[in-house]
C-alpha cells in the first residue's frame, strides 16, 4: 500500500480505513488504558527507570498485535523483527528480518484459515477469499506486516519523544498536568517539534519538475524531510520553540497526501491515553540523566532516544 499508485493504492487502502476511524478507535480505547494502566503498576516509584522499555515500546506492540489477532506468545518475536527492520547500517539484518516477518504472517494467516477470529486479519483473509477478488495473496502477507510495523515503531518514538519535550519544557508539562484535557489538542505540536517519523518513504517523480530552485529529471527518487519541513519558519514562526498554542494544522508528522497515514486517530488516542496517566500518577517525574547524553537511533526513517532514563 505505501509503496502503491492509484487504483492500486486506493483498492488496498479502502481494506483498512475502516479499522482505523475515529469511532472505531474510540472502541479501543479501554483496552489501550488497561494495558497502559498495567504497565504502569510494574514502574518502580522513586528509583531510576527507563520509559522507552517500560512503556513506549510494549504500549503501541500489544495493542497493534491485539488488532491484528497476533497471539501473545508470538509478541516478543515480532518486536524483534520490528526493530531489526529498523537498523541502521544492516542490510543483512533487514533482510531476515523482513523475511522472517513475512514468513511468521504467512503461517499466521494460514492458522487463522483454520481457525477464525474477529481480528483485523481475520477480517482481511475473508475480503481476500471472498468472491470479489480485491485483495491478492502476496498484498494480503504485505499489507498485514505494514500494518504490524508502521503501527509500533513510529509510536513508540512519539511517546518518548513527546514526553521528553514535555520534560524539557516544564510550563508545558504542567500546564498539561493542570489541564489533561488540553492533552488532544497539544499532540500535534510535540508530533511537529519533534517528529517520530523524519523521512517519508522514497517518491519517484514521473516528470521532470522544478522546486525551490532545485531542478529534479523525471524518473529519480525523492526523499522527503517531514521534520525539517516540520521546522520551516516559513510555516512555523520560532520553529525551535515548543509552542502548545501555536497552530499546527499544516504539519507534516502524519504525512500528506493519499499516504497520509492511516493510523493516525490510534496513534493520538495511544498517545493521548499514556501521557495523561504518566502526569496524573507520577507528578515528579524528571530525566534521569541530562538530555545532551541521550542516545538516538540512528536510522533515517524513524527518530527517538534509545532509551529515556526517568526516576518517577
Ligand atoms: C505517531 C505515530 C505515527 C506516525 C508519526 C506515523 C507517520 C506516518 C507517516 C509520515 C506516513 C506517510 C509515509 C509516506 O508518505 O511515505 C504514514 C503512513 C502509514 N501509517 Fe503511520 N504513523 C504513526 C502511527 C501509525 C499507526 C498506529 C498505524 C497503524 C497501523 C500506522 C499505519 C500506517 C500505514 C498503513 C501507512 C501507509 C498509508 C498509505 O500508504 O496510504 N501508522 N505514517
């Protein structure tokens, strides 16, 4: 689907939207605050901790593999695939692990034939071998683990990156503390201050085209900068000032266009969700260490620190 034109694009894409509507998300909702609740109970209070183990990363796996219909045992794995697909300078790495990906989809998929459930995926395998012929064996395989992937390791690094601006930037954090309900509202801005996803995918341009200046020929790739569109003065006056005031409807953290991402409403509500019960029940909360010592992947697709080391 990511890497599709229309109609392709547009058949595959109509597959998923549905699962992903405001409405459908809001059904969700009390399972995303079970598990963040429960997660939460197991951070030890008053010692060193860190947040991207504790809560960014299990948060967006458990509920993505609990939409997919991927059983529990199988989560670990698929972590690991996940971010061995996003390592940077380790081609052999991706490689397996894209098959491996492929591979456990495939025998999931073949299970679930035998035995059906309600999940998204067992939803997807019916349009596929329904009698309208929408969905091909090898988009159904692909289409499942983008959705397993694009739906964890980018919210993962919006939790942590969101809450570090947020420690950075005191006024900020309790102004969000007083007022939780300011929380929906202020994502936007900590997804374009520090955005988790810094690169979109590659473009090809199918004419040659002239932009800023800057001739591009027909036919080459383009790589392009959502973060550092995201702090364009032109567009965001003070783009290195945190501003929960600002408007930020023209930013770029979700993308633009028919790419425009699908998981959006369940990132917001994962998001939205955590942070408002990480300010309600750990009211000093602080880094542990100063933010220059942070550690970052270092990928070009995704941006966030490695680990984020609190004491609640
Ligand atoms: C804060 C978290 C997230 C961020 C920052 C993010 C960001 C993005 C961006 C920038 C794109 C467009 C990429 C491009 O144009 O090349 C995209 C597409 C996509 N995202 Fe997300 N995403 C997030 C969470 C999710 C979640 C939870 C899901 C759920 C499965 C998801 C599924 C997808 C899919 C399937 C696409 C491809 C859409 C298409 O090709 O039409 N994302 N995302």
């Amino acid at each position: 689907m990511l890497a599709s034109d229309p109609p392709r694009h547009t058949r595959l894409r109509k597959l998923v939207t549905k699962a992903f509507t405001t409405g459908a998300v809001a059904e969700l909702r009390p399972f995303i605050t079970r598990v963040t609740d429960g997660l939460l109970d197991r951070w030890p209070v008053g010692e060193r901790f860190d947040f991207v183990a504790g809560l960014a990363i299990p948060l967006p796996v458990i509920v993505i593999c609990e939409l997919l219909g991927v059983p529990e045992d199988d989560r670990p794995d698929v972590r690991r695939w996940s971010g061995e697909l996003f390592s940077a300078g380790r081609p052999d790495f991706i490689d397996t692990a894209s098959h491996a990906m492929a591979d456990y989809m495939t025998g999931l998929i073949a299970a679930k034939r035998l035995h059906p459930g309600g999940s998204l995926l067992d939803r997807l395998i019916a349009a596929r071998d329904g009698d309208d012929d929408c969905l091909s064996e090898d988009e159904l395989v692909s289409l499942a683990v983008l959705l397993l992937v694009a739906g964890h390791e980018t919210t993962t690094h919006f939790l942590s990156n969101a809450l570090l601006a947020l420690l950075r930037h005191p006024d900020g954090l309790n102004r969000l503390r007083e007022n939780p309900d300011e929380i929906p509202a202020a994502l936007d801005e900590l997804l374009r201050f520090d955005s988790p996803v810094s690169t979109a995918t590659f473009r090809f341009t199918t004419e040659a085209v002239t932009l800023g200046g800057t001739d591009i020929p027909a036919g080459v790739p383009v790589l392009i900068g959502l973060g550092a569109a995201n702090r364009d003065p032109e567009q965001f006056p003070s783009p290195d000032r945190l501003d929960l005031d600002r408007d930020t409807t023209a930013h770029l953290g979700f993308g633009h266009g028919i790419h425009r991402c699908v998981g959006a409403p369940l990132a917001k509500a994962e998001a939205e969700i955590a942070l408002r019960a990480v300010l309600d029940r750990f009211p000093a909360i602080r880094l542990a260490v100063p933010p220059g010592q942070l550690a970052w992947h270092r990928t070009r697709l995704v941006r966030g620190p490695e680990s984020l080391p609190l004491f609640t």
